[in-house]
C-alpha cells in the first residue's frame, strides 16, 4: 500500500555564509534523476566560477531507496552530497532536488565544517520550502445497477475517489481512481452496501499519482 506523502512546490533559493565561503541553495520540485541533472546543469551555467556544484535529489517519496541521487562534485567523499541527502530525508519531503552552489571564501572547513555546512544550508532552505501532499491513486472499474448508482457515487465521494468515466447501458460502468490507502476501505463499504454484489475490478497495472 502507498501512502500520501509530502511533495516540493515551489523553488527556493537561499544563501549562507560559513567563513567567508558562499553556500547558495536551490531547492526544485524534483520528478526524475534526468530532471535533477538538467537542474545542475543549468547552475553550472549561471555560477560558471563557482568552485563547486553539489546536489541531493529524492526523485520519488523520502522513503524510497531506489529514487535518489547525490554528488560531491569535488569535494571531499562524504562531505557534501551525502549530508545533503540525509536532512532531504530527514525532511518527509519527496520529489525534491537540492543543489548547493559553492564559492570558496579562502578558508578550509576540514570534513565536519563541510559537512554541517552542506547540510546546514539545505536545511535552512527546507525551512522556506512549499509543500502539498500527494496521493498514490490505482485505476479501478466498478459495475454496478441503475438502483445502486446514487449509493455508490455517494460512497465514493466520501471516500475521496474520482470518477474518471461513466457508460450507462443495461448497467452502470465507472472508471474510478481511488486513493490506495483507502482501497480496502471502500471495497468493504461497497460489499456492506450491495450484500456482496459489487467489487471493485483492476483496470491496469501500476498507479498513478493525483495531488489533492
């Protein structure tokens, strides 16, 4: 089961100061590793003298172990893009991509002074960050009798699921997406409602995400 989980909104562009070194953080909704590289690219061309671009992206839900990506860019291993990853993860924030522009001040941080100042500054730039919850949905079908309709479509309005489609033949057709976390929920309902008759049938494999 997929559950709601928080998503970035908004781009957020935040800078501070650790002696005398620049740390520019750039917070963007993030869907894809492709998206975040393309995000890094364009830094890397608006800060062409800067001396490092270092990110942390979680392309998909904070829990997911298979959708992020990180990099030092040159820093030493461990110090920039791994801290990075670890306050986006710490946030409950998904589909985030963090890029931190870096214009060295003259003084070593040595490997702690990097590494809370990395993560420092993605975590100041997540106090600014927009967020909105996202809601796995699966596609379901669901048959059911012109004298069943009105209950039916009451149900799943409390339920919050959408109707995608409605065919009225000699029975009533529905094409639904309905949160996943509440897709039990509303087969039981509709079992106690029908005495049993109605069930909700797979339309596709996979889900597909609706905001709300």
């Amino acid at each position: 089961m997929s559950k709601s989980y928080l998503v970035a909104v908004n781009e957020v562009v935040d800078e501070t100061i650790v002696n005398r070194s620049r740390f520019i953080c750039y917070l963007y909704p993030c869907t894809s590793p492709a998206e975040a590289k393309e995000q890094v690219k364009d830094l890397q061309q608006l800060h062409p003298q800067a001396n490092h671009h270092c990110y942390a992206f979680l392309s998909g839900k904070p829990g997911d172990s298979q959708m992020y990506g990180f990099s030092d860019d040159g820093e030493p291993s461990g110090t920039a893009g791994r801290p990075m990853l670890s306050v986006l993860q710490g946030s409950d924030v998904g589909q985030v991509c963090a890029i931190v522009v870096r214009y060295f001040g003259g003084t070593k941080l040595g490997t702690g002074g990097l590494q809370r100042a990395y993560g420092g500054s993605v975590r100041q730039a997540l106090t600014i960050l927009e967020t909105k919850t996202k809601i796995p949905m699966v596609h379901k079908t669901l048959a059911c009798q012109y004298t069943q309709v009105n209950d039916v479509l009451h149900l799943l309005e409390q339920m919050d699921c959408e109707v995608l489609k409605q065919d009225y033949t000699e029975s009533v057709f529905l094409t639904l997406a309905l949160p996943d976390e509440k897709l039990n929920q509303v087969q039981q309902q509709l079992t106690t409602i029908s005495a049993g008759q109605l069930k909700l049938k797979k339309l596709s494999e996979g889900f597909d995400n609706v905001e709300k």
